[in-house]
C-alpha cells in the first residue's frame, strides 16, 4: 500500500479535496494536513510517518516543510503541484487539476514496483 500525506496551508481547501479523491482507492492510504499555525490540521511529526510521497501545492510549501521537518523527510519522496489556492474544496477544476497532476506519479511509482517484483 502506498502512503500519500497532501500538504496545503490551513488544511481547509486543496489537501482536504486530495484527500477525498485520492481516498477512494483501495491502494493507497490517504491523509492531509496543513502548514500554517492556524491549520484546521495542522502537520506534525506523526504525519509523515511511514509516508512513501508528500505532495505540496506550492514552492513555499515545500520550503517550509523542509525548514521545519527535514529529519522527518529522509527517503520521502517530495512533489510541488503547483496549485495555487484559487479554489474552493471540491471544486471540480480542483478536482481535474489534481487527477492530473497527481495520477502521473502513483502510475510511475506503480510501474517500478511491479516491474521490481520477482
């Protein structure tokens, strides 16, 4: 099972949407969290535990995620996706934006996984 943690800053919009879509699949366990002080969930230690793939949604994400969790971070694998917080939760161009950019990396981590196996 492959674990994903989404990252956004208050953890009330775009993480939350990740989430739920991604939450669906049998194969992977899902969670988000947020960067800001005044996240609804804010991320700590426990968050990345185990995590295969933290995906963020901005640069400064992963800047402050770096800056406040790097022991955490050895061997996670970090994504910038590159969304900008102009959505609504659930918004369905979130929603398509976030299919589009997140589905290329769990096909590609999939596929060496696969192709690793005896």
């Amino acid at each position: 099972m492959q674990r994903l943690l989404f990252l956004c800053s208050r953890n009330r919009r775009r993480s939350p949407t990740a989430e739920r879509l991604f939450a669906a699949d049998p194969s992977l366990e899902v969670a988000s969290a947020g960067l800001a002080p005044d996240a609804d969930e804010g991320l700590t230690p426990d968050h990345l535990d185990g995590v295969d793939i933290v995906f963020v949604m901005e640069p400064a994400h992963r800047r402050r995620l770096m800056a406040g969790f790097k022991h955490q971070l050895k061997g996670v694998r970090i994504v910038c996706l590159n969304i900008p917080d102009d959505y609504d939760y659930m918004d369905p161009l979130l929603l398509a934006l976030l299919e589009a950019r997140v589905t290329p990396h769990l096909k590609r981590r999939t596929a060496r996984t696969e192709g690793d196996a005896p």
